[in-house]
C-alpha cells in the first residue's frame, strides 16, 4: 500500500511540475525487462523500446524509466565503458560527464546544473537547464517491468490520418455531379486509375495496425508501403531518363544499317560487271 501511495504521489508530481518536467504519459505497455534481470545488472539496466534507448532504475523497492540520454549534450547516463556508468543517489541518476543529478520519478535537476562543466566568460555554461525525460513503469504480477510507449500511439495515429485522407479522396472522386436534378456526371471509375491505389493503402494500412496490435515489429510491414511509390516512381521516370540514350543507340543502328546496304550495293555492282 505505501509502495502505491508513493508511486501515485511521483505521478501526480509529475502533473504538477508540467512545465518543468517532460513525462512520457501511457499509451501502450511494452516489457521492458523484469525484476530478477535488473536485480542481475545491478539495478540500472538499458532497453531499447520504439527506436530509444530507456534506462530502468531500481532503487529503494520502487523502479523507475528515464531516457539513457543526458538532456544536456544527449551523452549517455550507463553506457558500455566505464566512463559512462551514471549513479543512482537519493533516488537521483548521476549524469557521469557533468554530475548533473536528475530525479528519477519527475526528471527535474536536482542541485546545481551541470557542476563538472566550465563556466566560460560571458557565456556561461553551454545549454540552458533541462529536465530529463521520464517514462510511466509498472510491474505486473509476473515481475516483468512494462514501461509507457507513445510511439505506438504515434504510429497507429499516422495511419488513421492516411486512411482519412483515402477515404475523403475516394469519395471525393467518386461523388456524383447532378445539375438541375439531373445526373450530370456519375463520378470516377474508383477500378481504373491511380484511384485504386487508394484501396490499396487502406488494406495495407488496416492490416498493419491489427498485426501491431500483436507485436510491436507489425509496423515495420509498412515499410512496403514507400518502397512500392519508390519503384512505381522508379518506372514512371526511368523512360524519361533513357529516353536520349536509346535514341542515340537507334541512330547509330540507323547509320550502320545505311553502311551495311551501300556496301552491299557496290558489292552487288562489282558482281554485276564481272559478268
């Protein structure tokens, strides 16, 4: 009870101090990691979720997800030479090239900003005061550590946005024209043209966001999608641009077959007069 009474009061700090903080709110849960493999790497381990690289802490029984990338030069809090080995203090990640301590439930800079660094003349120190930023975490009953992952948010809603502009396109063109009450036009064969294409993208796109669903990977599938534009695009312009070269290769056949034939012909006279 005490251990959810502190998480809810780091959540709602979070609340709080928006302007101050940067909190990465739930969207979808993905495993990170679980207690008994952060317990084995010391309590600080680095996972890689949508493209970022995220750092769970624990500490004190509670277990926290920060970005591994130090807000001020993006160098990383725990990387793989000792250099880069980042402590955990009064519940505070240690940025291990500046000694910038950065809260792990809220991200706000604890203490002075960026101590190890010079101050230089007029300048002062080089990158204004930023927090670091957080990820929500939980540990299901299992003891796996979920952590928050908005980019699928993101992904499923960039393709509900293309499948919103295929819809609308469709029916736009499809739309009949009555003048008077009469049907004038009776709008574009949605079978022929570039149209179809558009039913195209909506299966492909539909297709992609229920495998999503399943897996995380699922939205790499739509990466058929621009590869298939670029080779349309490849044949719509490659004829345009061997256009010059094939013709050239048709004049010269055209000079050489002009040789060939007056060649011919003399050889032709020449048989003529021995005769």
């Amino acid at each position: 009870m005490a251990a959810a009474l502190s998480r809810r009061q780091a959540f709602c700090a979070g609340r709080v101090s928006r302007s101050q903080t940067v909190v990465v709110r739930a969207a979808t849960w993905q495993k990170a990691t679980s207690k008994s493999a952060l317990s084995a790497a010391g309590g600080k381990q680095v996972v890689e979720l949508g493209g970022a690289k995220v750092l769970v802490v624990e500490t004190d029984g509670e277990v926290y997800a920060v970005s591994n990338k130090c807000s001020h030069l993006g160098l990383p809090l725990v990387g793989k030479t000792a250099m880069f080995q980042g402590q955990v203090s009064n519940k505070c990640i240690v940025c291990p090239a500046h000694n910038t301590a950065f809260d792990l439930a809220t991200g706000e800079v604890k203490g002075e900003w960026c101590p190890k660094f010079p101050t230089l003349p007029l300048v002062g120190k080089i990158g204004d005061k930023k927090p670091l930023p957080t990820y929500q975490s939980r540990v299901d009953e299992a003891g796996n550590i979920e952590v928050a992952d908005w980019t699928t948010w993101a992904a499923f809603a960039g393709t509900m946005l293309v499948q919103g502009i295929c819809y609308i396109s469709i029916v736009a063109v499809a739309k009949p024209v009555y003048d008077n009450g009469v049907l004038v036009d009776g709008g574009a064969d949605l079978a022929k043209g570039s149209i179809s294409y558009y039913f195209d993208l909506l299966y492909v796109t539909g297709f992609v966001q229920i495998l999503a669903s399943f897996t995380v990977y699922g939205w790499y599938v739509y990466a058929v999608v621009p590869a298939y534009a670029g080779f349309k695009l490849f044949q719509f312009a490659k004829p345009l641009l061997w256009d010059k070269a094939s013709g050239a290769e048709v004049e010269v056949d055209e000079a050489t077959r002009k040789k060939l034939e007056r060649t011919q012909q003399r050889a032709e006279r020449r048989r003529v007069k021995r005769f």
